[in-house]
C-alpha cells in the first residue's frame, strides 16, 4: 500500500468517527443542524475519489506505485 493510499485511509476512518459523532449530536438535538454531518461525509467522498484516482494511475491501491510503467 503507498503511503498516500494509507494516509487517505486513515483519514477516511477519523473522518467517519467524527461524522458519526456529529449524527449523534445533531439526533440527540445537541446541534441544530446536520452541516457538520454533511461536511464530513463530502470530505470522506472527497478523499474516496483520491483514492479511486490512484487506483486509476497504478492499479489497485494496494500496490502502490508498482504498476508505473518503466521508460
């Protein structure tokens, strides 16, 4: 896995944390609204596509750069 690739996921599960965290407040009526639910969840979809990108570029995420063709 890249480093990019580990660091976007674990971006991805601090993000998800806080985005449940954000739910439970805005359920519980602990905050008047879901903006920052929603923020987390387009950051999360944000770093998802960048994800996705590198796969495009390398192969599977998991791999890294191993799938750069030699010139």
């Amino acid at each position: 896995m890249s480093v990019r690739s580990e660091t976007l996921g674990e971006v991805i599960e601090w993000l998800g944390d806080e985005a449940d965290r954000e739910w439970e407040r805005a359920k519980d009526g602990l905050s008047d609204g879901y903006d920052g639910f929603d923020a987390y969840t387009r950051a999360i979809q944000h770093c998802q596509d960048m994800l996705m990108d590198d796969t495009a570029e390398h192969g599977k995420p998991d791999e890294g750069g191993k799938n750069e063709q030699a010139e």
